[in-house]
C-alpha cells in the first residue's frame, strides 16, 4: 500500500515503524528535528512540509493512495489536512486521531468522507469503565459480531494450583511469570497467573467469584489522580455510571478546569501541599479503585504502589510508554492504554480488519485475535472447511453463539463465526488462512 501519515509524533512515529515493512510509507510534518530522527531509523519517505498545505500533496498527485492517517496532536490541523489531501489525491481511506470527544456528535465525519475517527481520550476512559462490572478483571475487550469478551483476570496469590473446566467459555491465553502463551488444552493455572477468558459477561462473572469465592463489589468510590484532559475524561465516564469520584491533581489551575468541566459532580482535591498525608486527610484509602492517568508512567506506578499499600485493591495505571508496560504487569498493577497507545492500536487494528474480518491485538500486542463472519451473502456458506494447523494458536467457530473448537472438517453456515486467537508470530498465517478460505 501506498501510505502518508500527516505526523511525526510519537503516534506517528511508531505507525510508521510497523507499516513500513511491506508497505510504502511517506511522514510528512514541519518538524525538521522529528523527521531526522525519523530518517535514521526507519526505511521510510520522511518529507519536510505543512500538512495544511494542498500544494504539500501535490508530490503525491500521479500516485493511488490507499491510506491517508492524519495524528498531529491537534484535532484542527488532523482534519484540515485530511481535507487538503482529499481535494488534490485520489485517497482510498482516510483515519484521522481526534482529541475531542464532541467531535463523534457531529457530522464532520460524514462530511469529510473520513472512514475512521480514533477517539484515544474516550477510548481509554471507556476501558476503564468497563471494568466497573468486573472487579477482578485487569481488561475487557468488546467486539462487533458476538456478545462474547475477552476478559484478563488475575490468579490471587495464595492460590493453591487449580484446573479449570472450560464449558460455557475458553482459556485463550495465559501470562506466567512475564511470558505469554496460548493453553492447548485445559491447563493447569497457578497463583498470579494472568488468565484470558473468551465467553458471556455472566459466565465470565461467575469465574471471577469463583476464584476468591466474593460477590459482586460494586466499586463505588473512585480516586483518580491527575486532572488533565484523560484524567477529567475518566471522572466523567465513572460519574455517569454513578461512582463517587474524588479528582486529585498538583496544577490549581487544572483542578478549576476540571471542577468547571465536571460541573462540581466530583470532589476536586489540590495536592499541591500535603501530599505525604494526603491519603488519611482526604479519606482516599477507603476507596474501591484508584487510576493514576497522568502522562508521566513512573509516576503512575508510584502512586499506584502507594495506594494498593494504603489498602486499596484495585489500582490501574496509565501506561504512555511501552517500555513500562512490563513493569507495570510484573507490579501487579492493571495496565491501561494512554491516549497515544489507543491511537496507535485502534489504528493498527482497523487497518488489519475489512468489512469481514475484524482484528484485535491483546495482552500488550502479544496476541492477536481474528474474526471473520459468514453473511447471507457469502460464497462460504455450506462450504467445507479444514482446520488449521497452527502452533500457539486456538481456532474456534461459533454458531447460535455456542462455541466450538475447530479441530476436524466442518460445513460452514450462514450466520457462523471464524474465531482465531494466535500468538503474534503466528499472526500472519493466520490471517492468510482466514482470509483465503
């Protein structure tokens, strides 16, 4: 494929390291030390030049290109770009990052022709929430054809070796001891193990009590430290599933912003002074969940490790750089996407997906999961199949949302679903095999 990315920031940055391989690849931005760094790295087109600019583009005009991917870090200058690209190539699908969430109530995307808006802010405010159903889950993933999920929990420690009898959902992944692998067969699963379950929210809930044997905690009080845009983004989404929310945030200036832009629904704390008492003075420690979202990853898992010390159970932090993700899992500490890392694999992830088969990536990009459906339409129905025979993978196909293992030939069924959880390096057979059936 043909690509330009307007960008050459880190979201930028690091799309372009992924889709150069085996794709043309173009960075266009104005930073001319950015692109440098760009240029010595990476076997890409770096190209000094305003993404505002129509006549930037006209370097590109005999050229098809397939994909257009506007993630400057403002949301004017990501849509002005995608406009001025549009009126001078011929543009196959445009994706544009946007930071504002109101953006995704107006017809902006309509009237542009833009495929795909990537809201990275909501979309890691919205991953958080969905955790408020599960309180021994570290991530919940969703996905368009099936009510199925993909849910992380966490072995307690303590934990006596246990196996687990898969009926009416599957173990698709397991990390142990910071290595992750796909079970075979119904494994034994040991204290502090990182489980994946792919099943119904309600069987799914019925294992998570299962293991330490406790009802529903409805996770009502909620501590979230850093009032930027995530973490007021955050406040609100936990504010309209009725959490009691306590914002705490270093910046006074931040934290008035934050009581304005949160119409005083939250108690907005100043720890500006105070900060070793902090805890005791504004009775966070009697809290169910605590989310350090500021930008900064040590400080996350600083405050993090000082709240589960205060007693406090469930503690996420942001995680902006990958190289602390390992960290934060080896801690114990539930990992959450920043804003940059939501953008970067939503992207990957609607690039990877058509409109029939759809693609997500888990476990820190470990994993990957492809699903394909068979519409009314599709010349596969009655069509029979072979199973494939891949190592560290688990293939499955659902009909009349009861899940089978696709160990042996099978006759496909309009309304069927093509399930495939694979470790990364098996990910593009996989996909070769899903798609060319």
């Amino acid at each position: 494929m043909n690509i330009i990315i307007a960008g050459a920031g880190k979201v930028g940055f690091n799309l372009a390291r992924t889709l150069s391989i085996g794709h043309n690849v173009t960075i266009i931005d104005k930073n001319s030390a950015a692109l440098h760094s760009i240029q010595e790295s990476l076997d890409i087109m770096p190209m000094n030049g305003d993404v505002e600019d129509s006549k930037t583009y006209e370097h590109f005009i005999d050229k098809k290109i397939d994909l257009f991917i506007a993630v400057t870090n403002s949301d004017n200058v990501n849509l002005i770009s995608t406009l001025m690209a549009d009126s001078v190539l011929d543009i196959e699908r445009k994706f544009v990052r946007i930071q504002k969430h109101f953006y995704a109530d107006t017809k902006v995307q309509e009237k542009l022709g833009i495929d795909t808006m990537i809201f990275p802010i909501k979309l890691a405010s919205q991953a958080i929430v969905s955790l408020l159903q599960y309180p021994r889950a570290n991530n919940v993933k969703y996905f368009k054809y099936t009510d199925y999920r993909l849910i992380s929990v966490r072995i307690p420690q303590n934990t006596e070796a246990f196996e687990l009898s898969e009926k009416r959902f599957s173990v698709v992944g397991i990390e142990r001891d910071k290595s992750f692998f796909i079970p075979q067969k119904n494994e034994i699963l040991l204290a502090n193990d990182l489980i994946y379950f792919f099943g119904l929210k309600d069987d799914i809930k019925a294992i998570c009590e299962q293991l330490e044997n406790l009802h529903d905690n409805l996770m009502q009080k909620c501590v979230v430290f850093g009032a930027n845009a995530l973490g007021i983004s955050i406040s609100r989404e936990l504010i309209n599933a009725k959490r009691d929310v306590k914002l705490v945030e270093k910046d006074l200036h931040l934290c008035e912003k934050a009581d304005e832009m949160l119409e005083g629904r939250a108690s907005v704390i100043n720890s500006k002074y105070g900060m070793s008492t902090l805890f005791e003075d504004e009775g966070l420690s009697s809290a169910d969940m605590f989310i350090a979202a500021t930008d900064n990853d040590e400080y996350n898992i600083t405050k993090c490790l000082e709240a589960r010390e205060k007693g406090i159970s469930k503690v996420m932090a942001v995680n902006n750089e990958m190289e602390y993700y390992s960290l934060m899992h080896s801690l114990g500490i539930i990992v959450v996407r920043g804003p940059k890392m939501s953008a970067y694999n939503a992207i990957m992830e609607q690039i990877g997906s058509t409109g029939v088969v759809l693609e997500k990536s888990f476990c820190g990009s470990k994993a990957m999961v492809h699903m394909r459906k068979i519409f009314p339409t599709s010349k596969l129905i009655e069509r029979k199949i072979k199973p494939l025979q891949v190592k560290h993978s688990k293939i499955f196909y659902m009909r009349e949302d009861v899940l089978h293992s696709l160990n042996e030939k099978m006759i496909l069924k309009e309304g069927d679903l093509l399930i495939a959880f694979c470790e990364v390096g098996e990910s593009a057979r996989v996909k070769q095999w899903i798609y060319e059936l």
